[in-house]
C-alpha cells in the first residue's frame, strides 16, 4: 500500500508549484490559516483536531493526511486523535468512517499505533 506520507510529500510539491504561479495569493492562504491554528480560546492542539474530523467528513485524503500528521505534532495522543475521528464518524457516519483508515495508516508510519 502507498505510504501516506509519500502521498503528501507529492501534495506539498505540487502546492510549493502553485506558490512560485501565486505567490501573493498562497501568502494571504498561508497567512490566514496561520492566523486560525494560533492558540486562542481553543488550543493548536483542539483547533488540529476539529480540523481532522471535518476533513474526514469532507472525505479529504489530503487534509486528512495532514491533519493527522500535524495533530500529532501539536501533541495530540493516539487516543485524542481516535476519539476525534469518533466524533467525525458520529456526525458523518459510514461513508467518513470509511476514510478512517488513512488515520491509522499515517499513526502507524508515524510510530504512533
């Protein structure tokens, strides 16, 4: 099976692409979502994690990769990240539950199943 990490190695390359096309325009996005992940009245940490469920809700490989793997960075454990997708698969049922997978697969190349 395809490493996860991999795959958002090629997503970043083909972003990094699109900054040298837009650079103003990526620099707003980046700065934006800078802005949001900041801690505030909700950690980094919850932030990251609400932004896993709603990417496994949206049905995302992307974001979904992503936000595992920098949730993970913020310090979320396993069961944290577990019991996000809980709640993504609650609100989105089977068919989010069915991307569920990619989480597993990113904590395990992550050394974190």
């Amino acid at each position: 099976m395809e490493s996860q990490l991999e795959h958002l190695d090629e997503i970043r390359a083909c972003t990094d692409m699109i900054r040298q096309e837009l650079p103003d325009t990526m620099a707003a996005r980046d700065a934006f979502r800078d802005e949001v992940y900041k801690d505030g009245a909700l950690s980094h940490k919850v932030k990251r994690l609400i932004a896993l469920a709603l990417g496994l809700h949206a049905g995302c490989p992307g974001c979904i990769i992503y936000q595992t793997k920098v949730v993970v960075e913020a310090g979320a454990t396993k069961a944290e990240v577990l019991e996000a997708v809980s709640v993504a698969m609650a609100m989105g049922g089977t068919t989010t539950g069915a991307w569920s997978w990619r989480v597993v697969k990113v904590l395990e190349e992550l050394g974190k199943w």
